[in-house]
C-alpha cells in the first residue's frame, strides 16, 4: 500500500509538472504571437507583415507609374486638379520658400508650387527651392521626365531636387525646410505616426505641414453612393485605362483604412504640430490638414 501510494504521487507530480511546462510553453507562444501581432498591419483590407506592406505598396506604384496621372484624371473626372489646385492656394507660398514634397513622384505639386511662385508677384531676384521625394524610383523618373518636357528644370528662380526616400526616414537634416506637402501619399505608409514625426523635424520653427488625402464622407447616403463607385467602377477602370484592376482596388481598400478626419487630427498634433484644422472639400471626399510647427 505505501508503495502504491508513493507511485500515484509520483505520478501526480509528474502530471503536474508537466501541465506547468505546458502552461509556460502556451505562455511564452501567446508573448510570441502577440509579438507577431504588433507587426502586422493592413494592406488594403488584407492583414500583412509591416515589411511586407513596403513591398507590396512599393510594386503597386512601380507597376502604375506611367498610368498614374491619366488614371487620376479618369478616377476623379478630372477633379484632382481642383483639389491640388486649392492645396497650393492654401500653401500660399512666397518666394524664397523650401519645400518638401513627399510622395511626390510625378510632381504634380512640385510644378503648381512653380507656377504659383511664378504668377506671383515679389522680388525676382529671390531663389526658392523644391525637394520632389518619394519611395518609388519610378515615380520619380515619371515626374522627372515631365518636368524636361515641360521645361521646368529650365526655371532660373526655383531649384528642383528629386531624391529617392522614405517618408518614415528622411536622410535630411533637422530644421531644414520652411514648408512640408505630403498629398494622396500618407495612407500608402506602413507608420503614419513615423511620417509626422520626421516631417516635425525637418521642418524649421515655424514651418508649415500640409496634407492632401481622401478622407470619410460627412453624409450617410452620400458615403455609400460613394463606396458603390469606389468598389465597382474604379478597378474595373483601372483594368480598361492601365489594363490591371488589382492596384485600383488596393487604392480604394486603402482609402476606407485610412484614420478619419478627426483621429489624424489627433495624429497630427501628437507629433507636435500645433494650431491643427482640416478643411473638408467634396462633402469630406478630401480633406487638407494643415499644423505649423511652433
């Protein structure tokens, strides 16, 4: 009798010690995948690594750069023009002004900033300068090649610069430009908290930020108006003009992920940026966030 009860406690304790194990395993496998957890993100309405949202961000643009004006043209009717055109007036640049302009690729906002120094009256003799950035390598020769062909790089008064580089990490220095534009490019980044912050601090004291994106709708009926034309038409747009639907249906998956108005207003002043509003264009189909750096 004692040798049996001397195996069955034993056994018990073998049991149990074993569930310990088995409870620190599980233990340490949850930490594991909550690590795991804390690098994913979306990509669109797909869950992916951080890393790999980069890649795939990175070959959605590559794939689309040559079609990428004209699809905006087809997507908006034409009416992203407007709504860069009323970015730049509120920009409000004088010359002398350095500007950042991130996610700039083709350099739509480069060449308004241009003409509007161009058209405005000042001091001729005052240089400015613009800073084209962006990711993508092929966004860049796109805008590139726009910028000989209409004879921008020819412009006397304003310098232009195109470099290569990500928005979450600038290879530029602290303090360095009076303005920073970021327009239909911060949704596309793994770290939008990442992009502010870098933008904070190449900007000067008293710098300005300007954001162009797609935002949420204020109106009920209208949203859903909007989310049939987004999801039916838009990628199959994008099959017919580009002859590929898959990088269009991301870019609407994208916008419906992006943070409302008011949460990327909290964003904004999070990374220090002060006196923060947002003006909402189209019933809030865009909106412009503006902060100054105080």
């Amino acid at each position: 009798m004692a040798l049996r009860r001397s195996l069955f406690r034993l056994i018990s304790t073998s049991k149990t010690r074993n569930g310990l194990c088995k409870v620190k395993y599980y233990s340490s496998q949850t930490d594991t995948q909550t690590e795991r957890e804390k690098k994913k993100t979306h990509f669109g309405f797909e869950t992916v690594d951080e890393d790999e949202k980069t890649k795939k961000v990175h070959k959605v643009f590559e794939t689309v750069a040559d079609k990428y004006d004209l699809m905006n043209d087809v997507m908006s009717f034409g009416v992203h023009r407007l709504w860069k055109d009323m970015f730049m007036m509120m920009l409000a640049p004088t010359p002398g002004t350095k500007l950042l302009d991130m996610a700039g690729g083709t350099g739509d906002i480069a060449f308004r900033y241009i003409n509007y120094l161009k058209n405005r009256a000042g001091p001729n003799d005052v240089r400015s300068s613009v800073t084209v950035s962006d990711i993508n390598q092929s966004m860049l020769d796109v805008g590139k090649l726009r910028a000989e062909r209409q004879g921008y790089t020819k412009d006397s008064m304003v310098d232009i610069d195109w470099v290569c580089a990500d928005a979450e990490e600038l290879p530029l220095p602290d303090d360095s430009y009076n303005a920073y534009t970021i327009a239909f490019g911060i949704r596309n980044c793994t770290h939008i908290e990442k992009v502010l912050e870098e933008a904070y601090r190449v900007l000067r004291p008293g710098g300005r930020f300007l954001c162009l994106e797609f935002s949420h709708l204020t109106n009920g009926p209208l949203q859903w108006m909007y989310d049939q034309y987004s999801f039916q038409v838009i990628p199959v747009m994008g099959q017919i003009v580009a002859g590929q639907w898959q990088p269009y249906q991301y870019l609407v998956e994208s916008i419906r992920q992006f943070p409302d108005q008011e949460k990327f207003k909290t964003m904004i002043e999070n990374a220090g940026f002060r006196q923060v509003t947002y003006e909402n264009i189209s019933f809030g189909v865009v909106a412009i966030h503006s902060g100054f750096k105080i």
